[in-house]
C-alpha cells in the first residue's frame, strides 16, 4: 500500500492506495507527516463494481447514494456515460473505501481521490463547512466573498489583491470550521478553475455575499438573511437527515457569530475602498 497524509484546517486524511498516484500541484502543500489520523481512505482496483440497489437513497446527477445500518456507499458515474458507475465509495463512520473500475486506473490522482472522499462531508463531519467563496488574507485575517458562479468572487477577490495588498489564499472554495468559539477559514487544496491555492489558516472576519450593481453600497445583514446567503452557498452533503442537520445548525451559529455583508458593487478600485471603508471597525481590531 502507498500511504499518504493531508492536513485540510482542522482535520487530517491518511489515504491508503493500491497504486503510486502524484500529488498535483496544490495537494503538495496539504502533505502532513505526523501521526494523527481522523479519517482513513483506503483506494482499490476491481474489474467489477459492487451492485447499487434497487431504491437509492437519494440520486445527484453525478452519483447515486444508498444508506443502510449506518453505512454509506455511494457509485459516481463516469462522464462519458451516464449509465456506466467508474467508482463506489463505501463510508462507514471516519473510515472510506473506495473501490475504482480497473479500466479508470491511469486516472488515479489526488484531486480524484479527494472527489471521491467527500470532503464537503468530511468537513461537516469536522464540525465546519465548505462555502462557494474566494478567500483573501488581509491584515492577518479572513474575508470571504461569496455568492453563485459568476457573480464576481475572483473578480473582487483580485482587486483587493491589486489595490490592497490582500493575498488570495483560495479562489473558489472555503473550509470554515470552528474551534473553541473562534471561526477560521482555511485554504483547500483545490479551486475549481482559479489557480490561487494556498494552505493557510486565519479567522474569519467577515463574509461578503455580492451582488453586481452600478455602485457600491454594502449592508449588513441580520441573522436570518445572514444564514439564507451562507447555507445556500455551502456545497451540500448528502441527504441524510444528520447530515443536514449538523450543517444546518453550523451555518446558523456561523451566521449569528461572524458579520455577513450583502455587498452590491462596481468591478473596479472603488468597490475595494468603498468596503475598506466599511469593514475599518472589522480590520481595526486585528
């Protein structure tokens, strides 16, 4: 077996291949050498795939789930085919077997693996989320914007890279997780098209949900509409009822304990000192 570790914010993975496989280039920085281990993913070949059942528990468009006595397996569908299953992933409490068609074995990577995994569940599991969001460092703290594909995430998160000397630690996704009463957003070593992929770990001072618009004008949010925004940009889990529960109650806590801004804006400098100007309080106190 070819044994590799990652570290991801507050957790760690010790994934088990059959097969040698690289770490692309944002996996490198993630890679951990100490002892811990919180979850375990074993990875192997078989030329026949478990059978799915006959009533899934519930279908997504690229996978289909089925849940009994506690445990998990899930079958991803190959791309070329809708009918054809490449993988299953069998999930019983921290520890994950996967199990991948032999003729998909030269597409053994670690992004793949770590599609399989299930990190957004994992990051349910690790007591967090992981949020739709391009994530900047600014003044030793996080800020996130969020909001659907191609509202402007990158576009703002590079301004304030441009004009105040922000770093954008991840341009696409966001682990949030929470660890004695204190909020953190932590880099995940992928993000979708953006190459920004920096594992750094930083509390989280404000989330930012954008809107475009003909001028800036930011306001803050009150709980309910703070938890709308943030839950319907976390990327979702499984249907079970626990699991639905737990990010439930996570986003509300985060949504009562982290200012949320809804942030209709300009894709220019002005967009970047209008809410300099409206965050200072926030980045003050750093």
């Amino acid at each position: 077996m070819i044994i590799k570790k990652y570290k991801i914010g507050n957790f760690t993975v010790e994934v088990n291949s059959q097969a040698t496989y690289g770490n692309s280039g944002p996996f490198t920085p993630f890679s951990y050498d100490g002892d811990q281990t919180d979850y375990k993913v074993t990875v192997e070949f078989s030329s026949v795939l478990p059978q799915t059942a006959q009533n899934p528990y519930c279908t997504f468009t690229d996978r289909v789930c089925e849940y009994e006595n506690g445990i998990w397996r899930c079958f991803y569908k190959s791309h070329d085919n809708d009918d054809e299953y490449y993988a299953c992933r069998i999930v019983d409490g921290k520890n994950t077997d996967i199990i991948i068609d032999e003729r998909y074995r030269d597409m053994l990577r670690a992004d793949v693996i770590f599609t399989l995994v299930g990190i957004e569940e994992i990051a349910v599991g690790s007591n967090g989320c992981v949020l739709h969001s391009s994530f900047i460092e600014k003044d030793g703290g996080a800020i996130l914007f969020t909001g659907p594909c191609d509202i402007g995430k990158s576009t703002q998160a590079n301004l304030w890279r441009e004009y105040a000397d922000a770093v954008v630690v991840n341009g696409d996704k966001t682990f949030i997780f929470e660890k004695d009463g204190v909020f953190y957003a932590s880099g995940l070593p992928f993000s979708g098209s953006s190459r920004d992929c920096l594992n750094r770990v930083l509390p989280l001072r404000a989330v930012i949900s954008l809107e475009q618009a003909e001028s800036n004008n930011a306001q803050r949010l009150v709980s309910d509409e703070a938890f709308f925004r943030l839950y319907k940009n976390c990327y979702s889990v499984h249907c079970s009822r626990e699991f639905t529960g737990m990010l439930f109650d996570f986003v509300q806590k985060l949504s009562c304990s982290v200012p949320v801004y809804d942030y209709a804006c300009l894709a220019d400098e002005s967009a970047v000192r209008y809410l300099e100007r409206k965050l200072c309080p926030i980045l003050q106190s750093l």
